[in-house]
C-alpha cells in the first residue's frame, strides 16, 4: 500500500444519504401528537417573550375596584386576579419565570449529569462504582423533598431554587447517561475503535457522544414537565420567586384565598402549568419513537 | 498496488520468511472465581484458555474450531490484547508484544480483527467511508488523504464508493456491512487479519461472495489471517492449517488435509461426523455426541473430553494427554496418539 | 391444488403485505404449500426470503398491521377465518411451533416444569398432577438427562442444546398434530445440531406430526426434511422431494446455492463459485423473475412476467423459464 500515491486519487462526490438527526426530525413531523406538542410549546414560549409587546395591561398595576373579575368579563378577557391585576397578562409573564425556572435547572442537569454518567462510564471499573454509588445516595430522598430542603437551606430565591433543582436532576440524569453510555462502550463497534488505536478521547468523540447524547436528550427533556411542576411547587411554598413577581406557582398560592369566589381564575396558573407540562412530555415521547434506530 | 500483484515484499518483515508472524506460547487466561451473588450460584474459575501454543506463519491461514465455550473467541481477543492474559507470551514476527522493540501501538497497527457482527461493529452513527477513514485519521493522516485510502480500500472490497461512501449502516445489507468491516481492518495496513466468526451470520449465498473476497486480499495484500469459525466446510475451504480447540485446551493442530482425511483426537472426529450428510440417501442415524458442550467452569479432570469420549478409559481421567506427534507437523492431544500413554485400546490393536 | 382428505395444511395462494415507510411491502406473494399427516416439509430461503412470515401465517402470529391473503387451512379448518378465541384453541392443541431462541417460548421467572404444566391444563382439563405427570413425561421423550430435577429449573439455569429440548416438549405438550420450526437449530453448534434434529426425526415417527421447518441451510434441510421449497423474494422458486431437490435442483438460484457452498471437494486456492449480488429490496422487486438480476442465464424473457410453477418431473416443480423449456413438449 506504501507505493499508493493517495493525493492523485480523485474522490468522486459520493451519494449522500439523508443523515440520522434529519431523518429524525422527518420522522417527527409525521407524528401529529408530537407536532401538536410542539405548537402549544412554541405558542406559550412566544406569548411569554412577546409579553411586554402584546399584553394587554400593565402585570403590576391592579386596582381594588375590580378584584376577580370572573373569565370573559369585558377588558379583562381572563378576569383579573386577587388584587385586580389582568389575568391573562400575569400569565403570559408569568410563562416567562415558569418557563426559565422550569428549563434552566434540566440545561444545568443535562451537561453537568451528563458529564458525571459518560465519564464513570467510560472510565469503568471501581471510578464508576464511586460515583454511581455517591450517586445512588441522592435516589434516597423523593425528588420533591430534596428540592424544598435544599431551597430551603440555600435561602428563597430564584438562582437558589435553579440550583436545587439542579441538584435534583444531575443524578437523575447522570444515571441515565452512565446507562447508555456502558452498553454503548461494550459495542464491537467501540472495541473496533480502540483496536485501531485510538485514544479514550477520540473513541468518547467519535463513537460515544453520537450514540449517547440522543438518548439522553430525550431524558432530559421528558424532566421540563417535572421541573416547571416541582419549580412552580417551590413559588408556591415561597421559596422560589417573590411576590408581586408573575409566576405560574406563586399565582396559585396567591389565589387560593380566591378559590371559593372565582373558582376558574384560581385554576388558570395550574392549568398553564399542566398544559406545558404535558406537552413537555408529549413531544418527549414523539421525540423519544423518532430516535429509535431502525435495523 | 494492482490487483493480482505478488505479495508486497514488506519493509516490515523483520524476521524473515522462516520466523512465524504471530507465536503464541502458554496462553492462560481464567475469569472469575466469586461465588454468585447469592451464593447460590456455582462458584469457581472459568477456565477460557487454559495454555494454548500455536504459531502462524507468514502468509498462512491458521482455522480455529471448536464449539461455544472452547475458547477460540476469547484466544482471539487475547491476541489482539483486548482483554490480558494471565500468563502466556505473544510473539509478533519474533519480538515479544509490548517489549521495547515492539510496543503495544506499534503491535496493534499490525493486527486487526473483524467481528461476527456486522452491524454492532458499525458505528450507527457514522457513514461508511468516515468508519474506514477513522483508523487512518487516528494515526495522523490528512482528512483528504484518509478519505481517499477508505474509497480506494471500499472499492477494493466491492463496494462502489459513489454509491456507498456516504451510506449509513442501516441503509446497506449484511455482507455489504460485513465488507465495511473489512476495508475498515485494512485501513491500518494489517499484517495479521483476525477474522472471528466474520461470515457466521451472513446468507450463505452472501458468506461465498465474501469468502471470495478473503481470498483475493489476503493474496492482494500479502496478508495473514486467523480465521475463527464454527463451520468446518468453511474452516477446510480458508485454512493451510487447523486448530481444534476443547474447553480452554488445544485438542488438535496441523496442516488442513490431514486433519480431516486423519483425524487423531476422538473429538475432532465426533465434530467432522457432526457436519450434515448432504446425502438424502445416507443420513446422519446417530449423532457422534451426546449432551452439550460443558461448562469452562471446574472442568473435567484428565482428559477434557473424556466425559464425552467413546474411546475413554480409567487413564484419561486420571491423566491428562499431552499433545503428540501423529505426523508432518501434526499433533494431537490424546492418549491414542501417543503410543507410549498406555491407553488399553493400544494393546488391544 | 386439491383438498385431499389426507393433507393435513393446505396453504394456497398464501400472500402477506406489511406496511412500512416505504409503502406496502409484499413479503410472501402467492405461496402453495400441502402437507401430509407424518410429513416433513424444508422452507429453504435466505434472510427476507418471507420463509419464516410464511411459516408464521400458518398460525397467524402476525402483528394485526400485516395483512395475510389467501387461504390456509389446518386439519379442515379456516386458519384465516377463525375468531380469536378459536385461535387461541387452535394454536398450541393443533398447531405448535419451536423456535431458534427458546427465549421467545418460555417466561424467564416460571420453572420451565410449571411453565409446560400450565400449557396442558390450558387446553384439556386435567388436574395439575396430571399434567405434571405429562411434563414428566415429555421431558424423558425428548431425552433430558434427569428429568425429575430439570423440571424444577429455570429457563437460564439450562445450556442451549437442553433449552431447546425442553422447549421442544412444550411445543409438544397438547400433542399438537403440526409442528411449526423456525431455524431451532441454528444457534446451535454442529455436536448439538445434529441431535436436535435426530430427536425431532424421531418424535415426528413417533407422533405422526406433520413439520413444517424453516432453515437456510441445505444441510439441515437435508437432514430433516422429506421435501424441500426453496424460497426466494417471497415466491417458493422450487419444490421437490429432498433427492431431487439436491440432485437435479431445475432453477438456477438452487444449483447457485448448491453450487457456492464451501466443501471439502474444492481444490486448494479454488474459488467458490458464488451467486453475485444481494436479496432484492421487496419495497422494490424486480420485474419477472426476482432472480434475474442475479442469474447466469437472465435473458429479457425473464424480465417481463413471474415465470410460472412448472412440473419438472414428479411431484417436482420449479419456477423458471428455462425449466420450462426444457419441459415443453419438442
């Protein structure tokens, strides 16, 4: 082979086949549920950064005279809430705490739980079994709880409620990464890497981080829905956002005095929260049977 | 190089014709020993290679048969240092693996190995032409010129770069993958080819094509390979010489023809009658073995077929057989080879 | 072909379609098959070949988006047209089926005893000891060694000859009248093979079964079967008995196949002669014959229609022009 000159050899333009990520994203724009998902996603995201360009009223201003007005009174298309501020601007402002708050802690989670997973791993041996173990340490408290003392610990706050969450979600995640990662290090196509001498660097490169990272995506975002719920919980509990602030899970809180006079308007920031919430999960899912590799 | 061109007269041999490419001496390597986790479970060794001696030469192909849990799979792995063996030396064209002379890098670039299958041993995520050209590129060569050895090398497979370079591993059948697989071992320049169980999976209509194509690049290239296979046509087809391993152990071990025109060892004969008739008229009316291949855990004492073996006696559990001379270069381990054992049946004949 | 009383499966124009991105894929188009009573039929075919969805239509065990045609009758009856509760009656007491991963037939948690037990008294009323007995009872007949004992073991606490074994006995449980094989012996090694198939020879003389097995390899076929149809992108190209088969196969994708298999006769640096090209894609057949493509003796004839099923000699038929040259009358 010494004697081949390879810069004279032409390389013809070869046919390109459609790639993996593209032939994903075919699969999922066939998926009615999961478009569906989306839109409502992209409808909320768009009414929550949009806010102050398309809200109706001012989210602060409210006025004794006209507190929980009832849905669909005229100017105040949602009602107004427990100190007559506009419904329907505190939610479309709201979405926008809910949803940073909600997103923030599973983007953290996702690159520092998937460093954690893929690294012990790869690495294997007893490193893997430290860090899964220490790991494994966290699983012993219900999710919600771990959130409210660590919130509770750090001090109210919206970084401090990002944080805790944070720290709810990287085991989580971490487990899930250390999963595929091991089935993915033990492929002959992995072991065919490493025969041909490659570095663990370039093999994680290479061959890992393309096999690993779909997988655990879809993981993560399947967390939004957890996270909006367990962030807007926190709001709730007055360790999250502080009043007169909008957000989904302070709103709530603050109109539970109002559930036995304006029952709907009370609900409203709990349905926004279930509506994105479940259709987090709903795109998650298209998402998660449009990845699955075809034989 | 041109196809049909004599075998490139390697710079690399540094032994000479005479010194075999690979030489592989007292090769051990057990798993486990914990009990299970319940302590229920059977405790004890597996004994995977168990001292294996062999050697290839230069340009010859060795076949290595046996049935699952004989240990071939895992003597190939140890070879290409995949997993380490416990104790045992590999000699690669006279020096020793991982010396100074000849580090592990330097070794592995030498030899390469294509798996059973075809499809776990292609990156999903890759093209066809980036798996070829990751060898290269990992040793340094320019992306141009690392993609034009994986054309060069897809077309000297069979497959047309035009239209499959950019192909991904689910969009092309078995043996195309398995031809993958192949151009990606050579992209390093091989000397040594480990191919274990590489046409196992395929059609049988597909296993001849690529077969062929051993055949063609093993003279194209001057290569050498180690052939692993479960299939004694295929392994009588490929192979200068055979290895029959049992259990951890070599059973037998010489040139092809005599191996199945004579075989010494009672197993390799139960494994040649084990082979389908292909006569309508003269089927197979009783089958050479009863029972499954045992268990590697705490094997047999003595001979490791005797539990097995219709030729067994008292002595074969008793001692274990060594591997004797029955002819050219070709040995087998059994009390009836050697003549000086003392197996009854020898008086008796 | 014509209902005799004496067939025991009558599968005639057999079609199954499977949806897929690609549109409507054609994985068996139009398959004849007629079995007697003791019986063993080889469905002889590469991977796609629609050999095994053939075999699996026989008992409907499709997924409901597969749509199956034709018609299949089993011991008298309508297997398409049977309800589901039927079905359920029919599969295990008249038709059975083994195969290549006993990990498909038995339930990892239950002892394999319990498990073969529980498939006699869900199709006849016996008692549990009576149906223990039976388990017993198959377990001798398919030669494991202490049986008593292995009834009491799980699935993964036996090798993979043994497994086979037991799951031949719990095919055989209802002492079903077919035997449905799917390649139960190619996971197997050669020592093992062999016996599987010596076991399953006898069983059948014993039963009277009726076998239907699915393999791709010559040799196995050969071993097992009394006539063999080769299959080929969904059509059955060739069937025969196991002699004429393999002695005076007619259409070229057999002797291909008889021709490329690596065996002791070749001279040493010989070539195999190997059929060129690859399975066709049954998303996109070819046109006519779906060897042509592959063929030595492809001619523009074959291209424009499926050549028709002709006799080629007794109870021998092949699906090739040349075949039917050869057969026309001078």
């Amino acid at each position: 082979m010494a004697a081949v000159d390879l810069s004279a050899i032409v390389i013809p333009p070869a046919e390109r086949s459609e790639g993996y990520w593209a032939s994903v994203l075919r699969r999922l724009r066939r998926d009615p549920v999961a478009m569906a998902a989306l839109a409502v996603i992209v409808l909320i995201v768009l009414a929550a950064v949009l806010a102050p360009y398309i809200a109706p009223a001012d989210p602060f201003r409210g006025s004794m005279a006209r507190r929980l007005r009832a849905i669909g009174t005229p100017g105040y298309l949602l009602g107004t809430d427990e100190l007559g501020r506009d419904m329907l601007t505190r939610l479309m402002y709201g979405g926008r705490l809910s949803l940073f708050m909600g997103v923030t802690p599973v983007i953290l989670a996702f690159v520092v739980g998937s460093g954690i997973g893929i690294f012990a791993a790869y690495v294997g041996g007893w490193v893997n079994t430290v860090v899964m173990r220490i790991i494994d340490v966290f699983f012993a408290f219900p999710s919600v709880l771990l959130a409210i003392a660590l919130s509770g610990a750090l001090g109210a706050g919206i970084l401090n409620s990002i944080v805790s969450l944070t720290v709810v979600f990287v085991p989580q995640i971490a487990r899930i990464a250390e999963a595929v990662t091991t089935q993915t290090r033990n492929r002959d196509f992995v072991e065919a890497a490493r025969i041909s001498g490659a570095g663990p660097l370039t093999i994680v490169r290479v061959h890992v981080l393309g096999n690993v990272l779909g997988p655990i995506f879809v993981y993560a975002t399947s967390l939004i829905s957890v996270s909006m719920i367990l962030s807007s919980g926190l709001s709730f509990l007055g360790l999250g956002v502080k009043p007169p602030e909008p957000e989904w899970g302070l709103m709530l809180n603050t109109l539970r005095t109002a559930i036995y006079n304006q029952p709907l308007v009370a609900a409203l920031p709990g349905v926004m929260i279930f509506i994105t919430s479940i259709s987090f999960n709903l795109f998650s899912d298209g998402l998660r049977g449009a990845m699955e590799v075809r034989q | 190089m041109i196809i049909g061109a004599p075998p490139v007269p390697t710079s690399r041999d540094r032994g000479g014709p005479g010194t075999p490419l690979l030489e592989v001496r007292g090769l051990v390597r057990h798993f486990g020993g914990k009990g299970g986790l319940f302590g229920k479970g059977k405790s004890g060794v597996v004994r995977a290679v168990d001292g294996v001696d062999f050697s290839i030469a230069k340009g010859e192909t060795l076949g290595i048969v046996g049935e699952s849990g004989c240990g071939k799979s895992t003597t190939a792995r140890l070879v290409m240092q995949i997993i380490k063996p416990d104790a045992g030396d590999i000699l690669f064209d006279g020096e020793a693996v991982g010396s100074q002379a000849l580090s592990l890098g330097a070794f592995r670039r030498q030899v390469q190995m294509v798996f059973q299958d075809s499809y776990a041993s292609l990156n999903p995520r890759l093209t066809v032409e980036e798996t070829v050209a990751f060898g290269p590129r990992v040793h340094g060569a320019k992306s141009g010129a690392a993609l034009a050895k994986a054309h060069d090398l897809l077309h000297r497979v069979g497959l047309e770069p035009r239209r499959f370079a950019g192909r991904y591993p689910h969009e092309i059948s078995g043996g195309q993958r398995q031809r993958v697989n192949i151009a990606r071992a050579l992209s390093l320049d091989p000397r040594l080819l480990i191919l274990d169980e590489a046409v196992s999976a395929l059609d049988k209509s597909v296993e001849a094509q690529v077969l062929n194509l051993l055949l063609d690049l093993k003279r194209d290239f001057g290569l050498t390979y180690m052939f692993i296979t479960h299939d004694l046509n295929v392994v009588r087809f490929m192979s200068d010489r055979i290895m029959v391993m049992y259990l951890g152990k070599v059973a037998e071990l010489g040139p092809s023809e005599p191996i199945f025109a004579t075989p010494g060892h009672p197993y390799t004969v139960a494994l040649l009658s084990s082979m389908p008739s292909m006569d309508p008229d003269h089927r197979t009316e009783e089958a050479p073995l009863t029972g499954d291949p045992p268990n590697p855990i705490d094997p047999p004492s003595g001979c490791r077929f005797h539990p097995r073996c219709k030729m067994v006696s008292t002595l074969c559990s008793q001692a274990e057989p060594q591997l004797s001379t029955m002819g050219q270069d070709h040995l087998a381990a059994c009390h009836l080879v050697n003549p000086q054992s003392g197996h009854p049946r020898l008086a008796a004949a | 072909m014509s209902t005799t009383a004496d067939t025991i499966v009558e599968a005639s124009g057999l079609t199954v379609d499977f949806a897929s991105g690609k549109g409507l894929i054609r994985a068996v188009s139009g398959v004849d098959l007629s079995l007697k009573p003791g019986e063993t039929l080889a469905l002889l075919g590469e991977s796609g070949s629609g050999k095994s969805v053939s075999l699996r239509a026989l008992m409907r065990l499709h997924p409901s988006s597969a749509k199956i045609g034709g018609s299949v009758r089993v011991d008298g009856r309508d297997v398409l047209a049977m309800s589901p509760r039927e079905l359920s009656a029919y599969r295990g007491k008249t038709i059975s089926m083994i195969f290549q991963d006993p990990g498909l037939a038995f339930d990892p948690v239950y002892r394999i005893g319990d498990q073969i037990a529980e498939s006699v008294m869900r199709h006849e009323r016996v008692s549990r000891s009576e149906a223990r007995r039976r388990a017993l009872e198959l377990f001798e007949r398919v030669r494991i060694p202490s049986p008593e004992r292995r009834l009491d073991n799980y699935p993964h606490e036996m090798s993979g000859g043994m497994r086979q074994r037991a799951m031949i006995a719990l095919a055989l449980a209802c002492r079903p009248k077919v035997l449905l094989a799917d390649e139960p012996t190619t996971a197997l090694d050669a020592t093992v093979q062999i016996q599987v198939l010596l076991l399953l020879r006898e069983l059948q003389r014993e039963f009277g079964l009726a076998i239907v097995f699915v393999t791709h390899d010559i040799g196995v076929a050969v071993e097992i079967a009394d006539r063999i149809a080769v299959m080929y992108a969904g059509r059955i190209v060739e069937s025969g008995s196991c002699r004429d088969v393999i002695r005076n196969a007619a259409h070229p994708y057999t002797q291909g196949l008889l021709a490329s298999r690596a065996h002791g006769t070749l001279a040493p640096d010989q070539r195999l002669r190997a059929i060129p090209g690859a399975p066709p894609d049954l998303a996109a057949p070819p046109p006519g014959c779906a060897f042509g493509p592959r063929c030595d003796s492809f001619a523009e004839a074959c291209a424009r229609a499926v050549p028709e099923n002709v006799r080629v000699g007794v109870a021998h038929e092949a699906r090739c022009l040349l075949a039917a040259a050869a057969m026309a009358p001078a």
